[in-house]
C-alpha cells in the first residue's frame, strides 16, 4: 500500500473541487457518471483508454442464461433499470444504441427442447421463453431440431455510446486522457487530492485494471479474456441473434459479430491465431454459408468468482469507492450498479450484501 499523506497545505494548490473523481470510462464509469448528471453532481473523469471490454464487447441483453435455460440474476429488474437509461441517452445524443432482435438457441437434441419447454413453465423466464419450438429453414444454419425463440433481447452499441459521451465530457472539460497515479493521492479527514483536483471520493471503475490499483488489487477478480470475430455472410441474411457453441450477432450490412473466447490465463487485449482459430471450429459446426473475415477484436472481461458485482468502500479509506466486476452482462447491471452505489454514498442506502465488497472483508 502508497504511503498516503495527510497534510492541509495540499488543499491549497488545488484550482479544481468536484464531489467525485471517477477512474475509467468503461461501462461502469459512464453509468456512474450519468447517475452523477442525473442528480447535479459534480466530477471529474481519468481515462487512459487501457481497458477494451466495453468497446469491444457484444453488448447484449438477455436475461436467460441460454447454456442451462436459467434466469440471469436479478436479469427483470436490471433491464427495467436498464432499457429506459440507454432511451434516455439515445434521446439526449439523438443517436441510436438498442438494437432490438429476437435470440434463436440453436436445440442440439429432443432433451434440450424438453428442457425448453421446462423453463417456459417458470414465472422468471416465462415473458421471455416463447414455447413453441422453430423449425423455420435459414439458408446456411444448420438446426435439426429446431430453435428455441427468446423475446425481448437485444443490444447495445457500447462503442457508439461511449465515444458520445466522452465527446460531451470533452466539451464541458470534465475528462483527462491520462493514467492515474495512485501514489498521488492524498487523503484528508474529509477530503481527497489529486494533483490540482479536489474531491469528497475517488471512484475506480477500472476493469481489468482493478489489479494494478494498491487499495482494492486483493479482491478476487478472475479475469476473463474474450476475442471475437466480425463476418461479412451477404448469404446468412438474418435478423437475429443465433446461440450455439458461439454466437453468432447481426450488426446489419450483412456483417456479424461472432463470439465469444474465454480465456483464463493470457491477460492481454491482443488478438491471437489461438482465438481466431476457435471461434471459427464452433461458427462452423452450425453455419455453412460462404463468409469472410472483416476483423478481430480482444478484451478483458472483469468478472468476480461469484458472479457478483463490486460495489462499495474501501475499510480503511472511506473516501475511495469500488464500482467493478460487472463480467459478461456489463450492459445491464452497469445502471442498477451506478444507481445503488449513488444510494449509498449519498442517501445512506445499504448495499445489497450480495455486492457489497464487505463480503470479502469479513
């Protein structure tokens, strides 16, 4: 752990005073910062552009785990949080984010619809398992038997919303493309300083990056990396997410995006023959349509061994705040998360213990 300073003449030299410092701009960062806009709060944001999961990510929604026809936790009511958010911003950038489709899992076997059938009974699945099977012919897919449909999916172009949004932080001066130096920081009784900014609580929305940061790098983040591919198929001609071994997203223009690598030892955002290779074996046990490869894309997924999110502050320091581990479905915990953390520091909410990193403190 840094050395941490305690001395009042810092206060002085600072020309900048926000209630909050933010540390990365991926997901998670953003969803805190419009929950900050939301309630006329003031920040500052630090982006150094070395975490790639948000920008490369599929971005889907979906609330139904698709490998064991489950309900992905708390799935309803994070996209009840969710979807109206990305409207809101999608209304304020008059830009578009959600893509709206339908999902078709890909049945390898008579026991698999079976088990379709079986999840469509259960009150969490059942507004989104449709129960009558799809034997409807797709040029180049292969599916003997048949499609389970899934409603209510879709995705949401992180990218196109990410780079939006910075471009609005750019034009009121809120964001600094630089790396954050945690040996810097200098801790008050009530306040933070970093270099020329003064602030009530520094939030680290890091990512992968999570490792590198002395206050929080104990906790047990296990880190996947994913790659995917994209696909020109002019012959697939679908509007549709396909899951099978990979999936398989339409982007439009006859371009799709299939994924995705996990990846539990190599923790760079370099693209790799290993990856590629893989992706393509699984694309072509069900698509048999002519394609070509337009690019591949890397990332580093911040998952937690429980699959829980990290909210909350740190034991010792309760100036500094985690906001991390959202994983695979970043798109629609990244609100919800942004929106409990903001009870809790400012309205005294507890956290739910499930994602409170008090967990890992006991």
């Amino acid at each position: 752990m840094y050395t941490l300073l305690y001395k009042s003449f810092f206060l002085h030299l600072c020309t900048m005073e926000v209630e909050f410092i933010i540390v990365g701009f991926g997901l998670a960062g953003m969803a805190f910062a419009e929950t900050l806009e939301e309630h006329n709060r003031s920040f500052v944001v630090f982006e150094d552009a070395s975490q790639t999961s948000s920008n490369v990510a599929g971005g889907v929604y979906n609330p139904v785990i698709l490998k064991r026809f489950t309900p992905v936790w708390n799935g309803t009511e994070q996209l009840g949080i969710a979807l109206p958010f990305y409207r809101k911003l999608e209304n304020r950038f008059q830009n578009t984010y959600d893509y709206k489709f339908d999902t078709y899992r890909i049945f390898k076997s008579v026991e698999e619809q079976n088990n379709w059938f079986t999840a469509a009974d259960k009150p969490l699945l059942a507004p989104y398992v449709d129960t009558k099977i799809v034997y409807d012919k797709h040029k180049g897919i292969v599916a003997e038997s048949g499609y389970g449909r899934l409603k209510q999916t879709g995705r949401i172009d992180t990218k196109a919303l990410l780079t939006d949004y910075k471009k609005e932080l750019e034009k009121k001066e809120l964001i600094r493309y630089e790396s954050f130096a945690y040996e810097k920081l200098v801790l008050s009784d009530s306040k933070v300083v970093y270099k020329d900014i003064s602030a009530k609580h520094v939030v680290f929305c890091e990512g992968y990056g999570l490792h590198k940061n002395p206050f929080f790098n104990h906790l047990p983040m296990n880190e996947a990396k994913g790659e995917l591919l994209t696909i020109h198929a002019p012959d697939l001609n679908v509007d549709f997410l396909i899951k099978a071994a990979v999936f398989v997203l339409p982007l439009g223009n006859d371009l799709y995006k299939v994924g995705a690598t996990f990846n539990w030892k190599d923790k760079t955002s370099l693209t790799t023959e290993e990856g590629k290779k893989e992706l393509l074996e699984k694309l072509e046990t069900f698509i048999k349509c002519p394609y070509t490869i337009v690019s591949q894309s890397a990332g580093i997924r911040p998952t937690v061994k429980d699959r829980r999110p990290l909210l909350g502050i740190h034991p010792n320091y309760k100036q500094l705040v985690l906001l991390n581990g959202l994983g695979t479905r970043g798109v629609m915990i990244a609100p919800t998360a942004a929106r409990d953390l903001y009870k809790y520091l400012i309205e005294g909410i507890p956290l739910d213990k499930e994602v409170d990193i008090a967990r890992y403190f006991v």
